[in-house]
C-alpha cells in the first residue's frame, strides 16, 4: 500500500520532463533544450524532480545552492519554462515565465512564500512555497486556451499511466494525499464504473471556505468494491527542508536567523481541523518542521484528548522535537512517512539541521514506534519514484544505494516493522485494516509476489527484487514480461 502519494501528479510526471535522476544542472538544461526544439513557440515547458543538493556539483554562480535561470533563458528564448523542485515546495522558471507571469524586482513575496534573490536583490528565478502560485497561475491561464475535452484527455491519459506505474511496482493501493473536488467526482466515476485497477483512497485539498459548505457530500466509502473512498482532509503548515520552508524551533544551519516558512495561517488550520471533526473525516496535515510538528500536534490535541482513535495522521512528520516524539502514541495520531525521504535528503540533512537535530529528531522511525507510534510508509511520489523496494531498503538500512552513506542506522526499522509499515500500519491509517493490509481469510486478496523474501533476505538482495505479480481482488493486473 503506498501510504502518500499524489496520483495525478505521478501521471502527470510521467508525460512531462523528469530530473528524478538529473545529476547536474547542466543536464537539466540540456533536456529543456532539446524539448524546446520539439515544440511551437509559445508552449510552456514543464518539468519536475530537480533538487540543488543531490547534483554532483553546484553551479559556479549560486545563492543557497539555487541555480540562476540564465542558463535557461538562453535555452529557451520563446518558450517559457517552469521546472518544479523535487519536494513540490519549489520551482526555477525562465525570464520569458517570469515575463508572461509579470514577475520584476518590485514583485513583493507573498505571505507563506519567498522570490528568491541574490545580496543585491536581484531576482535568480526561483520562487518557494507560497510564491510558486505567481508562475504556477500563469501556466493555468495558458492552459484555459485548451478545451475541456483535450484538458479531461490529457488528465485521463495521465491517471493510466500512474496506474500502469503502481501495478508494475507492486502496488495494490494508493491514499492519494490530496486532490480538488473535481477530480475526487472523476475517481469516485472511475471506481463505480469499474476503471481504476488498483485502491484510491484519497484526501481533500481545498479551501476552508469550499470544505465548509460542500464537504459531506465527497465523503465516500467502497465505492466500486472498495476501490474508492475518500474520508479524509488535507493541509499543510509548513514546506520541505531542501528549499528551506520547514518550519523550524531554532534557524537553519546554513540560513542564519531564518526558521522556515508557515505556509498555512494556523487559525486556517485550526478551522479544518474543526471541519474534519464535524464530517467525521481524518486530518491529515503536512509538517516536516520540529516547530511544524508542536503547532499540529497543539491543534489535534483537544481533539485526540477526547478519542484517540480519530486516526489523524500527520504527513512526513520528518524532524520531530525529542520532546514530542512520544505526543504521538499518546495522542493516537498516525505518522505518516516516507522512507525513501530519509536516504535521499541525508546529503543535506545534517548541514541544514546540525548534528543533534539530525540525530534525535530527523526520520527517527526508531524513537517513534519504541514509544507505541504507528509508522507508515510510502515514497511522496512523484517526489520520488514509486519503489517500493527503494523505500523498504531505506527503511531498514537508512543506506543510500548510489554511495553507501548511511544516515544513524541505528533509528532503522527492523524487518518486520518496515513490512508492516507498508501493509498493516498503511491501512489501519485509512480505517481499512479490517478488509485488507494482511493475508487473512475474509479479506481481499491484493497480494504482491516479490522475487526476495524480505524477512530473510540480505540487505543486497533486497535491492535485486523484482516484482512477479500484482493481483487485486484476486485479479492478475500486472505480471512482469521477465518471468519464464
């Protein structure tokens, strides 16, 4: 069970350029080169998946580690370009994006967001957290050009090929983290209609504003034979610790006096807690700060005081306070985490946080389930790639497998725990766990055949599995070609 992801976006990466692997930015602009050159004049450009810290080399003239965008607006004179960071919570868009979003030296920073410039001011092209919006609705205004139907089509085409992505890594169910009421109706259409191959579990991302009025009426549970359902809500407060926006207790490392960004005003938080509450939906709520994780831990509390066994689940949950890890079982609330955050980020982990937040507080999976926590696990993606057997091999090394670093073994998950992390502890975060997440009579066969035995296997053999069959509801839907 894939425990957060983004559906939609993971189809969406899939049709547009992907820097997963990109090892510098040169190779990055290499890549918008040879797309401009296959498109008209005047087509956006879009990519996702570049991270500053996990290229092999930085770019001679950066600022935090952030390229400028010259090198882009050389490639790509006509045709703007909006490339999204890795973590979501970023992106660097040429100057013809910035021109046609009306972006100059005098745009202010929004509320929740930064324009990122250099000691002089001057603007380099990147725009974190809130601030993506300038660029990200001047893409929206060009798709408006596009019909409904060839907009629908391409979404269509996109929810396919996620598909097709899940079932060929194993994956049986996906809980969507976060999707607009118009794309909730189309799942809710596609699973009672029979067209979604896997089990969509999905989370509501909309206003405070929009939920209030409108939120019973999504709530859905089984629909088309448990293959969709959507029973929870989704926020945020804070951003990804690669592009600074994690809500930190003390400042940064590597930024003096700057803790992060609150992305979402905690009274607007507070008041979609109170909606879930009153819907009888779970609160799922972004935090990958230790400051983050306090201010949404404080909101759930009241709450959680009252039933422990509501089920919010805070997502990422990545660098957590001593002091408040063992909130967590005590409160009932779910971690909702990503393995595979953990090797990928640990390059800049510790520069970013200092050695004794990275060591007590980061991706300590260890502290957390000791103290009775439930510890999920997924990849993000298309923050990362959809593998499963990345993230497990992650989960129980904490080993990068491009150089080996490994990131304080020893808050590892066992064996055991990792598998639960992604079956048992993945459905009871969805109140599914009576009808699937373990082999049991009576409940649905979805049922992954690996090539490994996980609990036995070493940790080298771990990363030679190759999946053999997907089956849902006792249906074959994936069988690997390599199989003789």
């Amino acid at each position: 069970i894939e425990g957060h992801g983004h559906f939609s976006g993971l189809g969406q990466s899939l049709m547009n350029l992907n820097f997963l692997k990109s090892r510098s930015w040169e190779e990055i602009v290499d890549m918008v080169e040879k797309k401009v050159k296959e498109s008209q004049k005047g087509d956006w450009i879009i990519g996702r998946g570049w991270h500053q810290e996990k290229w092999d080399h930085s770019t001679p003239d950066h600022v935090h580690g952030y390229p400028r965008n010259i090198d882009l607006s050389a490639v790509s004179p006509d045709n703007p370009v909006m490339l999204i960071h890795a973590s979501g919570h970023g992106l660097i868009a040429n100057e013809n994006a910035m021109k046609v979003a009306g972006v100059n030296s005098e745009t202010p920073d929004p509320v929740g967001g930064a324009i990122v410039r250099d000691q002089q001011g001057n603007i380099i092209g990147v725009f974190e957290e809130r601030a993506q919006s300038i660029i990200r609705s001047a893409y929206n205004y060009y798709l408006e050009d596009q019909s409904n139907e060839e907009r629908l089509n391409q979404w269509y085409r996109g929810i396919e090929l996620a598909q097709e992505a899940c079932l060929k890594n194993g994956i049986t169910s996906f809980q969507d983290a976060g999707s607009r009421f118009g794309e909730l109706s189309r799942y809710q259409d596609m699973a009672a209609s029979g067209q979604l191959d896997i089990r969509l579990w999905t989370m509501v991302r909309e206003s405070a504003a929009s939920m209030k009025n409108d939120i019973a009426k999504f709530r859905k549970i089984g629909i088309g034979n448990q293959h969709y359902t959507c029973r929870a809500i989704k926020t945020e407060v804070d951003g990804a610790l690669g592009s600074f926006g994690a809500w930190l207790l003390r400042s940064y490392d590597d930024k003096d006096n700057f803790t992060g960004q609150n992305t979402t005003p905690l009274s607007t938080v507070s008041a979609i807690a109170e909606i879930a509450h009153k819907n009888n939906m779970q609160l799922c709520v972004h935090a990958i700060g230790d400051r983050a994780n306090r201010e949404v831990l404080d909101i759930m509390q009241p709450y959680t005081s009252q039933n422990t066994d509501l089920r919010w689940r805070i997502e990422h949950a990545q660098h957590i306070s001593t002091e408040d890890i063992p909130r967590f079982a005590e409160m009932g609330v779910i971690a909702s985490m990503q393995s595979i955050h953990c090797t990928s980020d640990a390059p800049f982990v510790e520069k970013r946080l200092g050695l004794e937040r990275s060591k007590s507080g980061a991706y300590n999976w260890r502290a957390l389930i000791d103290s009775g926590a439930i510890v999920t696990n997924g990849t993000d993606t298309p923050v990362e790639e959809i593998d499963p057997i990345a993230s497990f091999y992650a989960a129980v090394t904490r080993k990068r497998i491009d150089n080996g670093f490994t990131f304080f073994a020893e808050n590892a998950m066992s064996r055991d725990e990792a598998i639960y992390s992604y079956t048992m502890a993945n459905a009871y975060a969805a109140f599914e766990d009576d009808y699937k997440g373990s082999l049991e009579i009576g409940k649905v066969a979805d049922i992954t055949i690996l090539s490994q035995n996980w609990r036995t296997c070493s940790d080298e053999e771990i990363l030679k599995t190759k999946i053999h069959y997907t089956i849902v509801g006792g249906n074959i839907k994936y069988t690997n070609p390599t199989i003789e």
